[in-house]
C-alpha cells in the first residue's frame, strides 16, 4: 500500500489540463469519422488508444484529486462575450469526478475491447468506433464540467451518442424507432432541466459549479435561493432542484421517464453494456452527486411544503421495485438486464434522496462493472448463439462456454447481492443502512428491501433458463465460447465486481471520507449495523432459494412450456411482461395529446388564418371593381414615396392579368393614395 | 477609414453583375452561373473587408456613406453599418452563394435566373444597410420583384398562386407600413433613422404623432407593425409562408429564409422598436402571445406536413418567432422593477446570434430536401423515402448536422442562440420561457420522424438508387456545415461583433 501511495504521489494532473481526459476520445472520435470503412483496425486502435490514455491520465486526476480531497480544483475561462463579462465555463476536480472518470474510462476501455471481437463482421465498424468514442467523450465531458451549462452541452451530446448507436443497424425499423424514442423521451427530461438551469442562472448570475465562493453550489448562492419562496411556498432552491432533477429522470431511466431504457436494447450489445453501465444511464446519478448541496439545501427549512431529496427519494424506491417486479417476467435476456438496470438505478436515486449521495457513487461504481459484465456476457452468448436473445430457446451454456459461463455468474451474484464476496453486496447494504438511517418515512426501505428478494430471483431465473438443462433450440446447441477478445474483458471487469467489494469492507469509511472531501477517516464501518445486514443476507438467500425451487430444481425441457409463474398468475404475469402498459399508456395520452394538438395547428392554418386571409382577398376584389376608373388615374398620378413600390407592383401587375390580383392591387393602391391624401392634409392644416 | 464608399459597392456590385448578365446575350450556361456566382461571392469579400475595418466597440454606424438626395423632402442617400447590419450582410454573403451552387443545375434560362437573384441580393443588402426609410423601402420593395418571378417561374406546380399571394400579402403589409412612414414624415420632417430613433428615444415621436389626432400614435404603429410582422412572418400572418417556400425552386427557398425572413426581424429591431418604444411596450404582452402561437403551433403544424419543404417552412415560422419571442419580452419588460440588463442582453444577443444561425441551418436543411427532390424526379413526401442512410452516408451525415443543428444541438450553432434566448426571456417573463419550451419538444418530434422515415429503416420507395453527393453538392454544403461546427463551439466569433451593441441596447432600455 504504501509503494501504492508513493507511486500515486508521482501523478499528478493540473486541472487546467483536464480536459484531456474528455479530448483524447473526441479526438479518436474525429479520426474514426475520417477513416474511410476498410480502415476498422485504424479506427479500433485509436479509440482503444486513446481510451486507455485517458485511463491514465483519470489515475493522475485520482491521485490529484485525492492528495487534497476537499478542495474543488477548478480552471474557468471564457467562452464569449455577452454583456459586461464573458459567459464563463470551466473543469473541476475532486474526488466525485476523479472515480468516475476512472471507472468510465476503465469500463469503457473493457467494452471497447470486448467490441473489437463482437463487432468484426459489421460492415460499419469504423463509424461504431467513432460513435462509441463520442459517446465516451460526451459522458467525461459531463464529468469533469464546472458549469451547469457545460455539464448540460456535453449531457446532450451523450443524448446524440445514444442516439446514434442506439440506432446503429439503422436498416431496422426497429432500431430506429428505438433510437427516436430515447432521443424524444430524454429530451422531455432535458427540458425541465433546462428550465432548471434557466432559473439558477436567472437567480444567482452564474452557473459555474464553483468559483471562489461565487459558485452556484457555495454557500452565498445556496443562501440565497433558499431564503426565496416560489410558487406552492416551495423554497426556490427545491424547485430549482425538481427541475433538474426532471432531467436526471430521463438519463436514467427514473419512472416515468423509464421507458426508452429497455427499447434501447435494439443498439448492438457493447452499446447497451455502455449505455447500462459506464455512460449514459450513470449521468443522471452523477448529475444529482453533483449538484447535490442544491438539492440538499433546503434540508434546513422546517416550513416548506416539500424537500427536493423526498422527492428523489420516492421516484428511486418506486424505480427500484416497479423495475425489480418486471425484469421477473421478462424473456429476452437484454430486457432482464434493462430492467435490473432499472431497478439499479431506482437505488442510487433512493440513497441520493436519502441523503447518502456517498452511497450512491459506490453502487455506481460496483454496478457500473458487474452491470458492463452481464451485458458483455450476454453478447458473449448472443454472439455464441446467432442472435438469439429469448432465455427459453437459450439453454445448456454452461458446458461449452465456461469462461463467459463463470463470469456470468460472479455477475450474478454481485447484483443479487450475495453476501461478501462480491461488491454488489456491500453498495447496496450502504443504501440500505442509509435508508434506515433516513427519518423521512420506512416506505424507502421497504421498497429497497423487497427489490433484494425479487433481484436475487430473477437473476436466478436467468441464469438458470440460459446456462442449465438442455439447449432449446439450434443455435443454442452449436454454441461455443467466444474469441479471447471477447472472454478477456469478462475476466477484467469480473475482477473489477469482486474487487471493488473491499472499498467497501474495511475501506467504505476510507472512501466515504474522501468524496465527502475530508481527510480524517471518521465514518462508521458497514459492518456495524448488523441486524439489517442479517435480514438483507436472509432476503437474498430467500430470493435465490425460490428461483432455485422454481426454475433450477424442474428445468425447462422446451422452448414453448410455460413459465411456472405464468402458469400460476398468468394475469400479472402478463401484466409484468407487457410492462405494466406503460408504453400504451404513453401513446394514449401524451402522444394522442401531441398529434391533436398538430392537427388543431395544422387546421387553424388551412381554415381560419388563410381563411380570414381569403375573405380579405374577396372582399378587396369586389371593391377593385367598384372603384376601377378612380384608381386608373390614381396609379398614373405619381407620388414620391409610393411611386417605386407601386412600379413594382404595376410590374408584377401588368405581367399578372388575372382577376385575383387585380382586386388585391386595386385596395391597397385606392387605400394607399386615400390614406396619404388624408395624412398630408392633416399635416397641413 | 477607408475612402471607398464599401456599403454602396456591397450594395450595388450584385445589380452590376445583374446588368453584366442581362447583356451578356449569347454566353453559355457555364459562363452564365460563373459570372453570378463571383458576383454574389463579392458580398462575402466586401463584408470580409469591412469587418476587418470594423469597431466592434462603437455602437453607433460605421462606413457612413450620407448625401443630399431629394431635398425637398429631406431625403438623404444615408447607408451605415453597425453590429446587425454586419452580421446580416456576412450572412447574406454565404446565403446567396451557397443557394446559386444548390441551384447550378438550373436548366430553364439561367441567365436570368442569376439576374434575377442577383438583384435579389442587393436588395436584401441595401435593406441591411439603409438608413434612411426612403431608400430603405425601395430596396424592401424592389426585393419582392425578382423574388416572385424566382418564385413563379422556377417554381413547382402551385408556384404561381403560391407566388403572388407571397408578393400581395406582403405589400398589402408594406402598405401600411408605408402609410405610417408618411405620417411620421409629415410629424417629425424626417425619414432618418438615426434622427427617428433618437426622436423615438425621448417621446417626441408620440407627441407629435398625437398632435395630428389622437389615434394616430397608434395607427402609425400598427401600420408599420403589420407591414414588418407580415414579412418575418409574426403568427397568424404567415400563411403565405409555407407555400412560398414549398413551391419556390431549392436555390429561393433557401435566401427566402435565410435571408429574406431575417429583414422582417431586421425591421423590427432597427425600425419598430426604437422608434416605437412605448407602442411596443404597451403591446408587447399580447405580441408575447403571437409569438408563442408561432412558436408552438408552428412547430406543432410542421408535425403534420407530409411535403418536406413545407415542414422546414414551418419549422422556420418556429423559429423566427423565437427570436421576436425575445425581443417582445425585453419590450414588455423595459421600465418594470425586477427586470435586469443581463436578461435582456442576453435575450438580444440571443436573438441576433439566432438569426445568424438559423439561416444558416435553414439554407442547409432546404438544400438538403432540394438534393432528396432532385435525385426522386420531384418527389419529396415524408414517406416517399426509406433508408436512404444506406444508399447516401456522405448526404445522410450532412443533413443529419444540418438536422440537429436545427434542433438546437449543443456543440452546434443552433444551441447558443436559443439558449440565449431562452435564458432572457425566463429572466424577463418565464411563464413565456415554459411554454416555448414545447416548441423546442415539438421540433425535436418532428425532426426525428423526419429523419426515421426518410434515412431510416430498408432502403425504399424513391431511395432506390439513390446516388450520394456528389463532388459540386459537397462543395456546396461543406462551407456551411463547417460554419454550423465552429460557430457551435465558438460563438464568439458572432457573439464579439454585437456584443457592444447589444449591452448598450440593454443598458439604456428605458420608456420616452
């Protein structure tokens, strides 16, 4: 530990130099844009390359970041003009963002690897490694900003990445249609955050994160916005934060905003492992890390209606169990993760309302590598099986895919939260300490529990119908491990997903100390509350027993025989299976709501804006004729000012001929000449 | 100061190109789109000149060029540039001769067809330079002239009625702002801008005005109101709009509302708000609502177009009226407590910034339906395609960048400009802000469909076959798409021209 210690002190990154760390991807990004189709290994090489770069140089940031763990490094600059001062961005370092941009850029780095295996015989390899190397930027651009306005550039972009490798086998109608509803649903979430970002900037004339006590998350703009109420006698700062956080909702995958996340498993699979785990989905909980003391501030008043942290807390624990309770009735292996994603997330969104934001990042971190490992696993059995996705034709892998079959496992049990071994345990117990530590209300807690019983199971499910019993269908029977490339990975982050349990064993209150910026390590060690730990370990040995007994003891001899829950429920196993409707839902309201309103706008246009307009147009044509023989002379006669614009019309007039225009000229000229004649006399007199 | 008169050579070097091409009676077609195209290239060069000349940090106009013309009228010949005008005239500088390569295969006599956008152009210019209303309506004017025969006789099936319910509508608005100019002549004894706005300023304009009778303050605004309001086109005056520029031939749609739609928004900041201060203020608030029914309904109607020009038409109502969005919230606010210099900063800023960028992005998207047209024998139905991402990558990424630039992309051009403004009008009136943000929801719907049903999916329908850019419509893209990248991440190559001008707009908002 100690030559550790002594080799971190070498590195070191200035934060004005941190924006590395998001360029070298972008600039990989740039050259895979450039690199014509033929050139895949060009195009892998340099985003592999630049990936692990920004790996080293996120170590450097690490070290920085840790060697002073309370300050806020920060480097602002100008980006233009706008009235007296320029509108000011800028990087920040700390603790928060230094783990995330190793975690990122360490599973990113796995994922492109495993991508090089898995994506060599797409034809568009090369624009794959372009699109998965913005995507990359985009998420470190988002991490190391120090404004709200940068961090929201660089969110949206991640908005675009996702966009397009969601969409990646565009020819799909499918794909596409996904990739369209991520875009549109996230953007809904964008836009309260934009609001959000609106009001903070209206109130306090900033948006850098930190800026020598005039940052908005320092304490004299904090102050500020929590000594004004709004409407609903909310103080400013929780409305500000609900508006932000509507954007975290969308990233990721939050009810109600959660829809897109399970559609966007149309994208090839490394696109989900990275989707899932590194990048995307982790902005929304790094986003509320990030400006949690504004989330946090009105922590203080005892006369608002509501706090902001309630709020996330409640969206996190009704995430955490809608998502748990539908990922057990899913049949496409993608889906079971998305949905465990889901319910993932639903727990960090819990722990930050709960007020262990610390907690939070920790499962981020764990998950973001047990999760990238089941997705890498799944591809490695997709890939194995010719594109088979559904568990019930799947079957019989473990024999002849071992490595992708032992990692697979150690996934597993990570996110079921078997006891400690594995670094899915000890995050989650985290959340749970915190979520009975919150005095807010148990609800929380209860969610969060039931959530572990139902994780346990369906993992269990999983990992029962894919790798045990009898192949189901061809494909499943010819099967055979994946190229080293591909299995290589695997063993890495399954390294990682054990790992990283021992931050958590002796080390949480080492690692909580340093995000929370103090260098005395004074925190309590998770081991300590350990009647909830008993029931948590209890609650997981009941979730797999059960999927034991259900799925493990009798397998599934055939690809069509009825799941035994279906068999038992069907009725809310279909409603589990359907997602409980919300995509119906959605299309019935909002999305009938949105066309009608365009038909509504549409019609106005065609009927009474034009219509009005033609009335007129009658109406001038009648008084044309009436008044033919004045208005002859009229346009004859000659007046300074009018005379060009009335050459001009007489032009078009002359080449016109046709009654329509005739009506029109007549009015505005006999109105023209009517009205000067009055202004001059008026003048006059 | 240079003793060239450069206004009257960025004005007049496209008519003299014009003339050179109407003698020019036996050239062949080459020569023909040659000499148009360096003649409209002269805008860029000239702007480039001046703006090397330029002092960003003077707010009053630079280059004056001022002579006695008719004197007993007290016209002056009075051409001048400031911040805006510059900008306008850089844009029209890469507008037009972008839109005469978009149009280079033009078949039906392109000598004059450059004529006719020549004269164009000038007109455009001399509208961004005039400062005085006599010669500034003449140009206002003249422009309708070629535009309705560019309109007319290069245009597609409903091109005639769609061609002169353009140019009437548009004069039917022009003549009551001409009703209102001669009024104030016969108030003030002037028709120039400097001395209007200053009169403007302190009130004396709405003194003298109410001395003629007491509604005519009013009348003289709404007159001048409407003739500007038809021509950006302020909700509900713009149903000429999606015709115009769905029947125009690409090369017209595209400095229809790249440049000819930014002289309504130009009027409204030269002419209508400082000569009318406290008109506008006093009808800002109902103006406010016009410009979220154009913002919203536009977005939401262009949902529905199925003829993909007619959705970009809408999408530009949208998005001009975002910018007269920000302009009638720092009017309803000017005067109110609470109301701050840097929300309207940023809201005018936004607006000019936005005016920039969206013409760009709009010329782009029309060229881009313009190559969609071309390669499908004239079709260019939002479901008359299927895949042509497949078929076309190179035209595919282009209109893709042009596409999300339009949709506000950060990273891209488009974003800096709605960001501005929306951080300005939520400082002055957020209610406005919330609403217009499903402007900003609506446009990304449709864009998206857009972009699913016509590069998505299997190649189909009219994308068999379809053949990639080709080197001339590269060249013809590539300029603008860069601009849509460096003005993205460096705004501040616009934003540094106005900036000054802007802040001291801002800072002495105040009502006569």
């Amino acid at each position: 530990m100690l030559e550790l210690g002594a080799f971190l002190r070498l590195m070191t990154l200035p934060v004005h130099l941190l924006w590395l760390i998001a360029a070298l991807p972008l600039l990989a990004a740039g050259i895979g844009a450039l690199t014509p189709r033929r050139g895949r290994a060009l195009a892998a090489g340099v985003a592999i390359a630049a990936m692990a770069l920004s790996f080293l140089l996120s170590c450097a940031a690490l070290a920085t970041a840790l060697a002073q763990p309370a300050a806020h490094l920060v480097h602002n600059f100008a980006w233009f003009d706008l009235g007296l001062g320029p509108l000011r961005l800028g990087w920040l370092l700390d603790p928060l963002t230094a783990f995330m941009c190793v975690m990122v850029t360490l599973v990113g780095l796995l994922i492109f690897v495993f991508s090089v295996g898995y994506m060599h015989a797409d034809a568009n390899s090369t624009r794959f490694f372009c699109f998965m190397s913005v995507f990359a930027a985009a998420m470190l651009g988002v991490l190391i900003a120090n404004s709200l306005l940068l961090l929201f550039v660089c969110w949206e972009l991640v908005g675009l990445a996702s966009y397009l490798l969601i969409g990646f086998w565009f020819h799909k109608p499918a794909a596409a249609a996904a990739a369209k509803k991520a875009f549109i649903t996230t953007r809904i979430g964008d836009l309260g955050l934009l609001l959000g970002m609106l009001w903070l900037y209206d109130s306090t004339g900033t948006l850098l994160f930190f800026d020598a006590g005039n940052g908005v998350l320092e304490a004299g703009a904090l102050g500020a916005l929590t000594a004004q109420t709004t409407i609903g006698g909310l103080a400013v700062s929780t409305a500000i934060g609900l508006l932000v956080f509507c954007g975290a909702i969308g990233k990721s995958g939050q009810f109600p905003l959660h829809v897109w996340l399970p559609d966007a498993m149309e994208g090839p699979t490394p696109v989900s492992a990275l989707i899932h785990a590194a990048t995307m989905v982790a902005a929304g909980v790094f986003l509320v890390a990030r400006v949690y003391p504004l989330m946090a501030a009105d922590q203080a008043l005892a006369h608002v209606p509501i706090h902001a942290l309630t709020v996330v807390a409640f969206i996190g624990a009704i995430t955490a169990l809608m998502g748990a309770m539908i990922a057990v009735a899913q049949n496409d292996i993608k889906r079971v993760l998305a949905f465990s994603t889901v319910s993932q997330l639903g727990y960090m969104m819990l722990a930050l309302g709960v007020g262990s934001w610390v907690a939070a990042i920790f499962h981020l971190l764990t998950h973001a590598f047990f999760k990238a490992l089941l997705f890498l696993g799944a591809g490695s059995v997709i890939h194995a099986a010719h594109h088979e996705q559904d568990i019930r034709r799947l079957g019989g892998l473990r024999g002849p895919m071992r490595t992708t079959f032992a990692t697979f496992a150690i996934g597993m049990m990570a996110l079921s939260g078997v006891p400690f071994l594995f670094s899915g345990f000890w995050s989650k117990e985290a959340i749970l300490h915190a979520a009975h530590a919150w005095n807010g209300s148990s609800l929380p807690l209860f969610a969060g529990l039931a959530a572990v019983v139902l994780t346990a199971f369906y993992m269990t499910r999983l990992v029962a119908e894919v790798f045990f019993g009898a192949p189901r269908s061809e494909a499943a029977g010819h099967a055979h491990e994946s190229p080293p490339t591909m299995t290589i990975p695997l063993i890495g982050l399954a390294v990682g997903a054990v790992l990283l349990g021992f931050l958590g064993t002796p080390a949480y209150p080492w690692l909580q100390a340093r995000l929370l910026g103090e260098t005395e390590v004074h925190g309590h060690s998770l081991l300590e509350g350990g009647g909830l730990m008993m029931l948590s370990i209890v609650l997981v040995a009941l979730g797999i027993g059960a999927g034991w007994a259900i799925y493990w003891r009798r397998l599934r001899a055939t690809a069509t025989a009825l799941d035994p829950l279906e068999r038992a429920t069907p009725r809310t196993f279909a409603a589990l299976a359907a997602r409980l409707g919300f995509d119906e839902l959605y299309a019935a309201t909002v999305g009938r709501l949105s066309n009608a309103t365009a038909a509504l706008a549409d019609a106005l246009d065609r009927h009474v804006w034009d219509g009005a307009i033609r009335f007129l147009a009658r109406l001038g044509e009648f008084t044309g004729v009436v008044s033919r023989e004045t208005d002859e002379d009229m346009l004859n006669g000659g007046f300074d000012a009018g005379s060009e614009s009335l050459r001009g019309t007489g032009k078009l007039y002359s080449r016109a001929q046709t009654g329509e225009t005739h009506g029109y000229l007549r009015v505005i000229a006999i109105g023209f000449v009517l009205l000067v004649l009055i202004v001059m006399m008026g003048g006059g007199q | 100061m240079t003793s060239l008169p450069l206004l009257s050579l960025i004005v007049f070097t496209p008519w003299a190109g014009a003339a050179l091409l109407a003698s020019l009676r036996r050239a062949s077609p080459i020569i023909v789109r040659t000499v148009s195209l360096v003649f409209s290239l002269s805008t860029l060069a000239l702007g480039l000149v001046v703006l090397a000349g330029f002092d960003a940090a003077r707010t009053s106009p630079q280059f004056v060029e001022q002579q006695a013309w008719i004197s007993t009228l007290n016209v002056h010949y009075h051409l001048g540039l400031d911040g805006l005008s510059l900008v306008l005239v850089l844009l029209t500088g890469i507008v037009t001769p972008t839109a005469l390569l978009a149009s280079w295969r033009v078949r039906r006599s392109p000598r004059l067809f450059g004529a006719l956008f020549l004269f164009l152009q000038g007109a455009a210019l001399g509208v961004f330079l005039a400062l005085d209303f006599f010669h500034w309506f003449l140009f206002w004017e003249l422009s309708l002239v070629p535009a309705f025969f560019l309109i007319k006789l290069w245009g597609g099936a409903g091109a005639s009625r769609a061609a002169y319910q353009f140019v009437i509508y548009t004069i039917g608005g022009s003549a009551f702002m001409l009703l209102g100019f001669a009024a104030l002549y016969v108030a003030t004894g002037t028709l120039d801008f400097i001395q209007l706005a200053q009169l403007g300023a302190d009130g004396t304009i709405g003194q003298k005005l109410a001395a003629l009778g007491g509604w005519w303050p009013t009348a003289v605004f709404l007159g001048v109101l409407l003739g500007l309001a038809v021509k950006v086109p302020l909700f509900p005056f713009h149903t000429w709009l999606p015709p115009a520029y769905a029947e125009a031939p690409t090369g017209t749609s595209m400095f229809l509302t790249g440049v000819m739609s930014k002289m309504g928004v130009y009027g409204f900041l030269r002419i209508l708000w400082p000569l009318f201060p406290a008109s506008l203020h006093a009808a800002a608030p109902a103006l406010l609502w016009l410009a979220l029914g154009g913002v919203v309904l536009g977005a939401f109607a262009a949902m529905r177009q199925i003829d993909l020009k007619r959705m970009i038409a809408y999408s530009s109502i949208n998005h001009l009226s975002y910018c007269l969005l920000a302009l009638f919230a720092v009017s309803a606010a000017t005067g109110r407590a609470g109301a701050t210099n840097e929300a309207a900063t940023a809201a005018l800023s936004g607006t000019i910034l936005h005016i920039f960028n969206h013409g760009l992005s709009a010329a782009a998207l029309f060229c881009c339906v313009g190559v969609l047209e071309s390669r499908a024998g004239g079709r260019r139905g939002l479901n008359d395609f299927g895949g042509v991402r497949t078929a076309a990558p190179i035209f595919a990424g282009l209109c893709g960048i042009s596409m999300f630039s339009s949709l506000g992309l950060p990273g891209l051009n488009g974003f800096v400009g709605e960001f501005l403004i929306f951080r300005g009008v939520f400082g002055l009136t957020p209610w406005a802000a919330a609403v217009a943000c499903l402007g900003l929801l609506a446009t990304a719907l449709f864009l998206m469909t857009f972009w699913q049903r016509v590069f998505h999916g299997p190649t189909g329908g009219a994308a068999t076959g379809f053949k990639d850019l080709s080197a001339l419509e590269i060249a013809t893209l590539a300029p603008t798409i860069a601009l849509i990248f460096v003005l993205g991440v460096w705004p501040q190559l616009i934003a540094g021209l106005i900036n000054p001008l802007v802040t001291a707009w801002a800072g002495h908002l105040a009502l006569p």
